[in-house]
C-alpha cells in the first residue's frame, strides 16, 4: 500500500510540476496536456478513475464551473463500490482523490486563459459524464 501511494504521489506531483513549466498559450486538447505532459492513463482502473476525476474535475473549477465537490466524491466512491472495489480500498482512494485534486488544482489554478471553448465543450460532456454517474476514464481535458 505504501508503494502505491509514493507512486500516486510521484505521478501527481509530476502533474503538479508541468503546471509550473513555461508553455504556449494552447493545449493540446486530444490528451487534455499541461506543459507538453499527458493527462493521466485511461486504463479502466481505480486508480486511473479518480486520476481522471481529479484532473477533470480541477480543470472544471479552474474553467469556472460550479461543482458540488462533496456529493462528486459521494458518487465517485458510491460507483467503485458498485465496480466491486472492496470497501477496504475506499477511504484510500477518497483521500488519494482529494489530494490528487488538491495538487493539480494548485499546479493549473492560474491557467484560466486556457479554458477556450474547446476544453469548455469537453468539461462540459466529461462533468455530464460524472453527474450521470459514469466514472469510466475517458478523455482527460
């Protein structure tokens, strides 16, 4: 468990770092980046779930969305427990989850000027997504 952790931790401070990279003022909306860095692997587990729910659902925040964080959570582990996650893992990924957010909101919380109507179009579907409660991986904006 605990090597699980550091690994999260490294991945997410990575994600964290590229918010600090000189960029360009456009992303590259296909894989949702942030300085030149690939959001998070799409394999349909757990882990790669609440990676995308952090990334997306801080890029929302930061896109200017209103989102009741709290009952996002709910939902989110209320769906892994429903996937079969075994309910020892479930305070695990609730507080990997909130610092994964925590983390990539503080790396992207001034990057404002890249919520162009692409990426809006694409929060806009992924939150749709998340409210219809489907925490499937998909697209990382």
């Amino acid at each position: 468990m605990a090597l699980r952790l550091i690994s999260l931790i490294a991945t997410v401070s990575l994600l964290a770092l590229g918010g600090c990279a000189p960029q360009a003022t456009s992303t590259t909306g296909s894989v949702g980046a942030v300085a030149g860095m690939a959001a998070p692997n799409a394999a349909p587990t757990p882990e790669s779930r609440f990676k995308h729910l952090a990334w997306n659902a801080a890029w929302a925040e930061v896109c200017g969305f209103t989102i009741d964080y709290p009952k996002l959570k709910a939902s989110y582990l209320a769906y892994e427990a429903a996937s079969g996650t075994p309910s020892s893992d479930m305070d695990r990924l609730g507080g990997s989850l909130d610092k994964a957010r925590s983390i990539i909101l503080r790396a992207v919380g001034s990057r404002a000027d890249q919520c162009d109507e692409s990426r809006l179009e694409r929060l806009r579907a992924t939150m749709a997504r998340y409210v219809a409660k489907d925490f499937s991986p998909g697209e990382a904006v």
